[in-house]
C-alpha cells in the first residue's frame, strides 16, 4: 500500500474515496504538518497501489487492510480522515478496530492493536443518500460497468465532466486536477477497480447500516458542502443521529470535495476539531 507521510504529531489516516489518492490531500497535508503526523493512503487499487485479480473489494475488506496498514506502521493510536467513500471505510475500519479491542481484552491478551481515538467524515457515503442508490447499482452491473470503463476510463474529453460535477463551482478546480486524477486511471486502471468496489454497494451499505450504532460513542465530526452532488447533503441529519458526541460543519455553495474546492476553510476547521479538548 502506497502512502504519503508529513507532519509530526497524533498520528492521522487519511482515507480518500473512489477514483481519489493521496493526491487529493495536497493542500491538506502541509497545513496539518505542525499539528499531526498524517498519513495519506494509496487503497489497493487506486492510486499507485495496486490490486490483483480476485481481490475483496467489500467496504469490510477494505476497513480491514486500513488496519492491517496501521499495525505494520506501528501505529496504535490514532485519528481517521475518510472522504465520501473513505468515510464509511472509516467508520467501518473504527467499528473493527473496537470489537477486536474488546475481544483482546476479554482473553487478556497484550497484543498492541490499532486503535481509533476519532473519526472525521467528509461528505460519508451512507445508506440514506438516495444519489448512491440510484447510480451505483447500474454502474456496478456488467452493462453499467463495460460503459463507465469504456467512456470515463478512455475519453479525456469526459474529465473535466465528471469531475465538474465534484464541485459547486466549476470555476474553482484546481488546475493541476484533471491530469492528477487521470494517474491512476492510465497507471493501475483504477477505473476497473471501482468498478469492482461498486458491485458491493448495495451489501456494503446494509453492512454501513448494522455497523454504525457500533461507532456512537466515537468523538466524531461530520463536514460537507451544501452543493454535494455526489452524497446529498440532505442525508447529514440522519447520519448525525448515529453519534453521541457530533458536530456538523458545512461549507456553502461546496461540493463533494471540500478539502479541494475550499482548502483554506476546509483545513480551518479541521484543526480545531483536531485541537478541541472536548472530543478527545
């Protein structure tokens, strides 16, 4: 698994969502550099990590191999960043991480395990946002998946399309952002990998559902754009009331990637989170 480090501090996992990488942190890493040490992963499969045939590709799986990367980093404590849906491999990898916490501890083992201190989502994929209902079925079918690899995956006129439609303000994409993105596509065929991740979906956020009671008691904050066109805004109130100890932040006129289209902001609030005494 590939990955970026800077910084020094608490430790900080960055999970980034489909089709992104460590790239999409760019702005976000040097401004957290005094107040954490951040790591930005590469999922296997996207970015410059790659995959193999016959993989798991479940949001399980995948939380998994988030913990399997802190353990053989030696880091035990720590809090996670995921972005859309990085933020329900968050939640996910934060539900694991507690249930073998607690296992570990009923057989008096003194394995060091990871261990999630908080949670930060940005604009999480979750079982109410009717926007993955509808499109990830039909991308994750065979004709849905033949047709996203053959039109996104090859045709750069589709780039500045997709990836218009991210942001609240077209006007405010970063201009090293089209050929960032086009990476891993030409790189590691990450088109094909979300493909695979896609075809999960619908278990994946019936497995999101069961698991989110289980992460109520983490500190938690929820940031997102108001103009998200990805995962609507709407379903923040409902994702909200899965948590004890929650806040909201929202950013006006923004899209699915805040951290991108507002870093100034973004990052603003991120530290405050991360210096709030009261949610540790």
């Amino acid at each position: 698994m590939r990955y970026l480090k800077q910084g020094a501090g608490p430790p900080l996992i960055l999970i980034h969502g489909l089709l992104g990488y460590s790239f999409s942190w760019r702005f976000t890493m040097p401004a957290l550099a005094s107040h954490a040490t951040v790591f930005a992963i590469d999922n296997i499969g996207f970015g410059l990590s790659p995959s193999s045939e016959g993989m798991n590709c479940s949001l399980l799986a995948t939380a998994d191999r988030v913990l399997q990367f802190a353990d053989a980093l030696g880091i035990t404590n720590f809090d996670l960043l995921g972005s859309s849906y990085g933020g329900a491999v968050a939640i996910m990898a934060a539900v694991l991480a507690r249930e073998r916490s607690d296992s570990h501890a009923n057989n008096n083992s003194r394995r060091s395990e990871s261990k999630v201190r908080r949670l930060i989502l940005v604009g999480p994929v979750n079982p109410w946002s009717p926007h993955g209902k509808r499109i990830a079925p039909f991308i994750g079918s065979a004709l849905g998946s033949a047709l996203f690899r053959n039109t996104i995956g090859r045709w750069r006129s589709f780039d500045y399309l997709w990836l218009s439609r991210m942001f609240g303000d077209s006007a405010r994409i970063p201009p090293d952002s089209l050929n960032g993105y086009r990476i891993p596509v030409l790189k590691n065929d990450a088109i094909l990998h979300g493909c695979r991740v896609i075809k999960n979906w619908t278990a994946d956020m019936a497995a999101l559902e069961a698991a989110l009671p289980k992460a109520r008691d983490y500190p938690t904050v929820l940031m997102w754009g108001t103009k998200d066109r990805a995962v609507d805004y709407r379903s923040a109130d409902r994702v909200r009331r899965n948590f004890r100890n929650v806040r909201i932040v929202t950013f006006e006129g923004v899209g699915h990637l805040p951290y991108e289209e507002a870093p100034e902001e973004f990052n603003r609030a991120l530290i405050d989170f991360l210096q709030d005494a009261d949610l540790e």
